[in-house]
C-alpha cells in the first residue's frame, strides 16, 4: 500500500460520519456516511473517475434528516489508500470493494447514484446486489458512452496540476472545464476546486486522486467489459433516472432514448447549462432527484 498524504479538513457542512473498511487487497478504504432514518433506503452515491465522496456533499445537506447517504472514496481517491498495481484501478476491483463496503456499512437496502464511472459501477451492482437495490439514478452515463467524450477523458485523466493557491487552481480548473460549466463564476470554480484538490504538506494544491489511475483507463480496449445494456434491463421493476446533461459529449440524446425504450419506467430528464457531468444542485436535477426518491418511498411502502 503506497501512504497517502493527507488531505486538508472537509470544507463542506453536512454532518459526516467517517467509515473506514479494508479491501481484499489490504487497503484501508474511506466513506463518508449521513445518518438517516432506518426505515428507508440509504442513498449510495458513487463518484466519477478522477472524484470523490466530496461530490455528494450539497446532496447530503439538501437531504439531511431524510435519507441516510453513503459516499466512498474510491481506490486511490479522497482519503482513501493507494494501492501498489496501478491495474487494480479497474470496475471488477471497485466492484469487489463496493461489496465490502455495503457489508460494513449495513447497507441492507439502498438507492445508487452513480456519477459517470459511478453510474457504470451503479448498473454492474446488479450482478451481485440486485436484491438489495430500490432504485438506480445514473447521472450523466448510459451504456453507451460517446467517443468524443471517452477521448476526452482519456486525454485529461492523469494530467497533472500543481498551482500554488486556491485562485490558481480555481482558474485553471475553469480553462479546462469551461465547456462544462460555462455558467460558471469564479466562486463555483473555487468551490469546484476544493472538491476535487487538496492541500499538500508543501503548501502546493493537487489533484486529490492518484494519476496512476489513468493507466489502465487508456489500455486499448481498456472499457471494455460487462454487457451494460443487459445491466440496464436488470433494473425492470425499480425506480430508475437518468439526468443528462444538455451540453454532455458522454450520454448522447439518442442513447437516453434508447434506455427508455428498453426500460419503460425510467424517468429521463435533461439538465439545462451543463455538460459531464451536473453536479446534483442544479434545480432540474434536484426536482428530479426528489421526485425520483418519492417514487422509491411508494414502491417499498406499496
């Protein structure tokens, strides 16, 4: 296990527990957990490649005292550890550490929110936790992902960044992601930054993830995998959403359509102003969210 330096205290203001849980290769693993009530689902939000449990922090706050929400550190993410081979940085590990995760949390029933390769992660749970799911909400994913947008990831994942404040980062962030968010302002780059850097013992910021994660991501053939199409038809019977962002180069309009044909009760909902992916606060993806989680409540009270 490679250490991890550490990471500056969370800036967010949900009221966080902090779980931690051991993966079968030896790595101390971290979750943030939101208590909630007991008689319904928890909320299992997974983060996208190069993110972290920090992502789901204005989601926690919204939902506070009504939803209990689980969000991990992936492998070599957040406070998470970094593992030595860089090539366990693939769906089949992640998947293998979710497993234990939902054991050590007691995640008995959930609803998963999957960001990205979040919401890859969210469909091939189905292999092992189908029975334990409510609901599946992907954002911004679908099992057919755009090759510009693929290309694009590929060329940012890894790329390193240095800077020597806040602003710096902030700014840099803006260059690379303005096409994203081009509504943006300086405070919600600043905000964005501190979700996806952190301070070093040098005084530098960095990405908050290890870049070796991009090794296996940029093999040929390297998203290659599990049929997600068949992942998607799993979820027959259960509350499902998709959210895509309107300016997104990863879930193209055709794929959404395509997924609501083979899945009749899925709610498909366009976010306005955004690209890949919407961070969850936006108003259309928060009336969604709701709306989507009410439809959880009737079917497991029905």
């Amino acid at each position: 296990m490679i250490p991890r330096p550490a990471s500056p205290p969370a800036i967010d203001q949900a009221r966080w527990d902090h779980g931690w849980y051991w993966s079968h290769d030896g790595l101390r693993l971290h979750y943030r957990d939101l208590p909630g009530p007991a008689d319904r689902p928890a909320l299992l939000c997974l983060p996208g490649l190069t993110r972290n449990s920090a992502d789901f922090a204005a989601l926690a706050q919204r939902l506070a005292g009504q939803w209990r929400v689980v969000a991990p550190d992936l492998r070599g993410r957040g406070e998470s550890a970094w593992p030595r081979d860089s090539l366990t940085y693939v769906p089949l590990t992640y998947l293998l550490d979710l497993g234990l995760l939902i054991a050590a949390a007691g995640l008995q029933r959930f609803v998963v929110l999957g960001s990205s390769l979040g919401g890859a992660l969210a469909l091939q749970l189905t292999t092992g936790h189908r029975a334990a799911m409510a609901g599946v909400i992907l954002n911004d994913y679908g099992p057919a992902v755009e090759p510009a947008g693929l290309a694009r990831l590929r060329a940012n994942v890894g790329r390193g960044g240095n800077w020597p404040t806040w602003i710096h980062a902030a700014r840099d962030l803006a260059q690379r992601n303005g096409d994203s968010y081009p509504g943006w302002q300086l405070p919600d780059w600043l905000a964005f930054a501190r979700r996806l850097c952190r301070l070093t013992a040098a005084g530098r910021i960095v990405f908050d993830y290890d870049p070796r994660i991009a090794e296996p991501f940029r093999l040929p053939h390297g998203d290659a995998g599990s049929d997600l199409w068949l992942a998607l038809d799993a979820l027959a019977g259960l509350p499902v959403l998709s959210l895509r962002g309107a300016l997104s180069d990863v879930l193209a309009p055709d794929t959404q359509a395509a997924m609501a044909r083979r899945l009749p009760q899925l709610r498909v909902v366009t976010v306005p102003g955004v690209g890949h992916a919407p961070t969850l606060d936006e108003p259309a993806a928060a009336a969604a969210i709701d709306a989507m989680l009410a439809d959880v409540l009737k079917g497991e009270n029905a």
